[in-house]
C-alpha cells in the first residue's frame, strides 16, 4: 500500500513539474509582451492569433504575449518597471512617456529607428505629430502612440426625431447645447426619468470644457491657475447647466444610472453624453437597437474644437540587463505591431482607434459613426504630464470638484482650494527633488 | 554523565529538528516579511519614483509629512476619529453577542455560525453589499427607517454620501463582522467556573450582578486583547472607504492608510508613502505599549495564592 501511494505521488509530482514546462520556444530568442488581452476576454484569441503569425514568421525570435485586464495592468507594470523585470514591450499611457524616459527605464526608439537598415522600416509618418509629441523626451522618441482615443458628443437620433429635430439640429455651441437639451428632460412624479444633458456625465471633465475655452489647469511652466475668473465661470456653467431641478432630483437621477450599471446614454436615460470612442462598442455589444450619431462636442463662443485624447503608448523596456539580441527581436516585433495591417486587426480585436493613421482611414471607411470618431481624433490632446501632480486631473482634483458640484464650497472657494493644494504638493515635490 | 550528555544531545537535536521544520516559514518570514519592512525604512529616508534609484534625502519626507501637509494632519484626524469610536463599540457590541449566545437553548450552534459568517465574506463584497445596503434613494435600510423618518418630520439620512454620517456610517458597517471577537468572547466567557455562578446564586446575585461582578471582569483579558487587535487594525482602515466613498464626502472618510495608499499609487511617492508607514507603526507602538501598562490596572488575571 506504501509502494502504491508513493509512486502515484512520484507520477502527481512528476506530472505536475512537466507541465509548468509551458511553450516549448526552441532555441529561439524568448521576447515578452503584455497586453491588455487576459485569457476569457472577447479580445483574447484575436491578440492570441496577431502574436502567433508573427511567430510563425520567424527563426530567431519567439514572442510570449500576456495579457492583464485594464484594472490589473498598471499596477502590473509599474512594479515590473520599479524591479527591473519589465516586459520587451508593453502598453503604456502615452501623457507619461516623459517621466519613464527621464528615468532611464525605456529604449531609444529614435536611436532603434536610425540604426535600422531594413527594408521594412517604422512608418513615422503615418502617426500623428501631436502624439509623437507626448512620446518625445529631449527631442527623440521614447516610445510610439498605439491607440488613439478621443471623447465626442453622443446625441439619442430616435429622441431627436420624437421632438421633431434633425440632424442639423445637434448642438455646435454651448448655448445650443443647453437650449436643446432642456426639451428632452423629462419629470415624472417630482423625479427626473430623462436628461438631457450633464456636463459632468460620461467622459466630459473640467479640464476639457476649460480646454475648449482656451483654459488649462497649469500654465507653461507647470505651475497650478484656475485662480481667474474665467475659470470660475466654466466651473459655474458645469455646476448650473441642471440648476432647473433640485439637487436631489439630480442625485436620485445619479444614482438611478448606477443602479443600472450601464452608460446612462446606452440605457437612453440622457439625450446626449460627452464619451470616449470606446461607448460605440459598448453601445454594439450591449445590441442596443436605438438610432444616435456623433459630432464634435459644442464649443462656447470663441473657443476652440479640441477635446481630451488619452491614448496608449508602445513602449520597449530597458532593464538594464543589456540585454541586445532581446532588444533586437522587440523592435522586430514591435514594426510588426505599429505596421498598418496590424493595426487594422488590433482595431477589430479590441474595438480601440489605433494610432496609424492610413490603417485607421481604410478600417472606418463605410461606417458613418467610427469615420466620424476618426475625425475628431485630429482634435484630440492629451493632458499634459505634472511631476509633482501626476494625477492632478484625478485624485488631486475630484474631491474639490466633488465639493463644487455637492454644493458644499462655492466655485471659488473649490478652485482656490485646488489651486492652494496643487502649490503644496509642488512645494513637497521640489523639496525632496532639488 | 553519560547519560546527561545523551539528553543534551538529543535536546539540542530536537531543537535542530524544531528548526528544521520552522524553517520554511523562517525563510517565508526573513525573505518576505523582514526584508520589504528594513527596506521600506531605508526607503522612507529616500525620495523613490518607484522607476528611478532612490536618493537618500535624511529626514526630508518626515519633516514634509510633519510641518506641511494638510492632508496628513487630516487623514490622520479621520482614522483616530475611526479608532476612538469603532473600538469601544466593537467591544460592546461583540461582548453583548457573546452575552446572548452564552446560552443552552436549542440551536445556539446555528446562531454562532451565523453571527460569526459575515467574517468569513471578502470585505470588498461586503462594502459592496453595503453601499447598496445604505443607498439613500433605493436602498433597504432608508426603506425601513422611512416611518421614523415621517414622525420625526426629518430628510432621510444620506448616509455615507454625507460629511457628518460618512464616518460612522462606516463605523456601522464594520460592526457587522463582530461576531470574529464574539468567538474569542465567548470560548472565555465558558471557561469561567459555573461554581462561582453558583455561589453567587446563594448569595441571592441575578443575570445582572452575576454579569457585572463576575462575567465582565473574568472576560478582561479577551477584551483587552480585542481592544489592541482593534487598535491596530483601526488604524489601517482602507478597504471600506477606498470602496465604499472613494474618501469623500469631502475627503471626510479619507483616513491616514487611504492617503499613504494614494502617496504611492497616485503621486508615485514610495519615500513619501514609506514614510508614513513607519509613521503609523510609531503611532500604533506608542498606543499598544500605553494600553500594555494600563493592562495590570484593567484586567484581571486572578488572584494570587
């Protein structure tokens, strides 16, 4: 009985060791790439076949793809970068390549383009300057936009048609936007069952509406505004867009959204909603069967068509290791990511707007919403990067939005709050950085 | 004298066998306890990006942390608020369950595991539970309250979406999972003699004195070990807000763990961040060891011979 159990657990064990074996790569150059694609996700096995064409096309190199969700990937990331164990290559935010780039743990990319003598180079053309911009550390590429995401106005066709309005009838300006807004809210018992429009709904930010008015939160030399009162009035027109219902009308509104765990657009709950291009698959895999457009989003009087970008960036990592003939394969690998086909299939597979720009104009042509999306990426522009602040649009600045918007300081008070707050932490961030 | 040194040798063999068998978890405990804690102290000397090599600033991110930081001073007002109040009621309410469920009726088995199972559930799926739980327009517990609400001619609370009932709100919540010192409670609260009950009884003592002058002050030694758990648990509350009110309402929740959380995660300030560890590890020493010399005053570890 001895001998019986021992050999099973000789052939568990033995079984168990052999399959942590994992690919078999050969003698081939292991390169790896983590990518936002986990196993189980609909994106999984378009990645999967990208990475295995590539494979199959080469002798040398050997590509191991891994993929975390959205939510895991970043810390993922930073603590691989911290450690200097880092993917070959891996997706990153492009607003950011700056500080990665300072700190050494990201290759060249200008330098890797120069010293490439193949016939299939890098199509620098074919992306955005505006991007590239963003990917730019003391003048070379540190890294190459990969998506390109962009925030439109979304407006419910079907709506528009019931209150006898056209097409031509979406709002390009702000006062439009407020007086064709207010015909679609709707108030059943004393509550609110349908909005029109918020601006603090979906995608839409403070930043963003203060961009369109030739705002920004920092100045050229990063250092903090929003002490002007121009500043104070767009805050002021967030906050009384709505002011026609009360306050707990528009909470209960709120909270009704979150209940349904769906975009408030997508559940036809608003007319119209700022949102990324990414709500267009939402919308399609949610087999919505509503009618609705996308456009620009309203501009006030004198102020300019932009809206905020956020994209990724491909970027390879340097872990010190010199590591040559890995660095080599990564930049094979990462033309053939960046290479306009390519970046047609990422497109299919994640529903994301790649950054190639001829890749992307072939992909939409025929579908009136995703040409539309497309178009408004030339107007897209990424927030700029604060050291001592790197999330100055996030975690530094929600909760005095918060407050603005809850009532509870006044658009003054909230902005000079923010401002006085943003002037501590760069006085903290010089003190230990000097 | 041989046989003694036989003896020596086998103890010392035994204890090599001791350690032996320990060293997995020596080696678990050196590698991937004490080696980030020496390093996260050298670290909170440093200013580290978490990309970049650290540079050794000296006292830099204490002195910052100390003298100008609103929201360190503010984070840490939240947590003590936390601790002063989530304590002394977690004691109540875990000695009363305990008190309840001392008892012989049928079924008391059912009761403890019940009262015990919200410990067992992941503390994200309770928050969430919970948020759901406390919701103002929808959820169940504003429902119930809506009569007294009516009588007393007041809004319905808001809960954790207002300042002024963001904190204890929480504090409720977290009363919830009380029944994990219930059961410490509890498994002392049966090891008190029944003779001492019995000699009360002739003394003519009812369920009050008897709890009072016999039960409470044999129990002390659980409570006080709950009380320090409490403490040092108090002080590293996270998990409840990050999920259940993102630190607001008005950063009101926005306790002293949260903000060293964000330090690191959001500023990409581990020196910073690591230094307010070892800020919070000096708070919590400081309060154990005060509650360690209170400890011969307050609990009762029998009478001597």
């Amino acid at each position: 009985m001895k001998k019986v159990f021992l050999i099973v657990m000789v052939l568990i064990t033995g079984f168990v060791l052999a399959s942590c074996g994992g690919e078999d790569t050969g003698d081939k150059i292991v390169i790896d790439f983590w990518h936002m694609s986990p196993v189980g996700s609909p994106s999984f096995s378009g990645m999967k076949a990208i990475v295995n064409d590539f494979n199959e096309s080469q002798d040398e190199y050997f590509v191991r793809g891994t993929g975390f969700s959205f939510w895991d990937y970043w810390d993922k990331i930073n603590v691989a970068i911290a450690s200097r164990t880092a993917p070959d290559i891996g997706l990153s935010t492009i607003d950011d390549v700056e500080a990665r780039a300072q700190s050494g743990a990201l290759y060249n990319i200008s330098e890797l383009i120069a010293a490439d003598t193949s016939d299939a180079p890098l199509e620098l053309d074919e992306f955005r300057q505006s991007q590239k911009d963003f990917a730019t550390f003391e003048g070379d590429l540190y890294a190459m936009p990969f998506s390109a995401t962009t925030r439109v106005l979304y407006y419910n066709l079907d709506m528009f048609t019931e209150e006898g309005l056209t097409e031509a009838d979406v709002p390009t300006t702000w006062d439009e936007l407020k007086t064709i807004a207010k015909q679609f809210d709707i108030v059943e018992g004393g509550q609110l069952s349908r909005l029109g429009f918020d601006p603090t709904y979906g995608n839409a930010t403070y930043h963003g509406w203060l961009w369109q008015n030739n705002l920004d939160f920092f100045d050229e030399n990063k250092l903090p505004t929003l002490n002007t009162q121009a500043h104070v009035d767009v805050l002021k027109w967030i906050m009384n867009f709505n002011n026609d219902f009360t306050r707990n009308q528009l909470t209960t509104f709120g909270e009704g959204n979150q209940l349904l765990g769906i975009n408030p657009f997508a559940s036809e709950r608003v007319a119209m909603i700022v949102e990324v291009d990414g709500l267009y698959q939402i919308i399609k895999d949610a087999g919505a069967t509503f009618n609705y457009g996308v456009a620009p989003i309203p501009i006030p009087e004198g102020g300019t068509r932009v809206n905020w970008g956020s994209g990724f960036s491909l970027e390879m990592y340097d872990n010190g290791k010199n590591e040559t003939a890995e660095r080599d394969g990564a930049f094979l690998f990462y033309k053939y990511l960046l290479s306009k086909d390519i970046q047609i299939r990422l497109a299919e597979v994640n529903g994301w707007i790649m950054s190639h720009i001829s890749a992307m104009e072939d992909y939409v042509e025929g579908n009136a919403i995703l040409e539309k999306l497309l178009a408004e990426v030339n107007y897209a522009v990424d927030k700029v990067y604060i050291p001592y602040a790197p999330s100055w649009h996030g975690n530094d600045w929600q909760p005095y939005y918060n407050e603005a918007l809850s009532g509870t300081m006044t658009a003054e008070e909230a902005l000079a709050a923010a401002r006085a707050n943003y002037l501590q932490k760069k006085q903290n961030y010089d003190a230990v950085n000097s | 004298m041989t046989k003694t040194i036989s003896i020596q040798k086998l103890k010392k063999r035994e204890n090599l066998m001791g350690y032996l068998f320990a060293s997995p978890w020596l080696l678990g405990l050196i590698v991937l306890g004490m080696f980030p804690i020496i390093a996260s102290f050298y670290i909170s000397f440093t200013n580290y990006d978490m990309i970049s090599d650290p540079k050794f600033i000296g006292f830099r991110n204490y002195e910052i942390l100390f003298t100008n930081d609103g929201l360190f001073w503010q984070s840490l007002g939240n947590t003590v608020y936390h601790v002063v109040i989530a304590i002394p009621l977690g004691i109540i309410v875990g000695v009363s369950l305990a008190l309840l469920l001392n008892n012989k009726i049928k079924g008391m088995s059912i009761y403890r595991t019940l009262f015990y199972l919200p410990n067992v559930v992941s503390i994200v799926a309770m928050a969430l539970l919970w948020l759901w739980l406390f919701q103002p327009n929808f959820g169940i517990i504003n429902d119930i309250l809506d009569p007294i609400y009516k009588l007393f001619k007041m809004e319905p609370l808001r809960w954790h979406q207002a300042v002024e009932t963001s904190k204890i709100t929480l504090i409720i919540m977290g009363l919830w999972s009380a029944g994990g010192s219930m059961v410490i409670y509890l498994a002392q609260m049966q090891d008190i003699p029944n003779s001492l009950y019995e000699s009360a009884e002739i003394d003519g003592a009812n369920w009050i004195k008897k709890t009072i002058y016999i039960t409470l002050p044999l129990m002390t030694p659980s409570i006080f070990f709950n009380f320090i758990m409490g403490l040092i648990g108090g002080f590293q509350v996270f998990t409840i807000a990050y999920i259940m009110t993102s630190g607001g309402p008005s950063r009101s929740t926005y306790y002293y763990a949260y903000y060293m959380f964000d330090k690191m995660i959001a500023d990409q300030a581990m020196g910073m961040a690591s230094a307010m560890a070892w800020i919070l590890l000096v708070i919590v020493l400081i309060m154990t060891m005060v509650a360690l010399r209170l400890n011969k005053y307050v609990v009762y570890l029998g009478e001597e011979a």
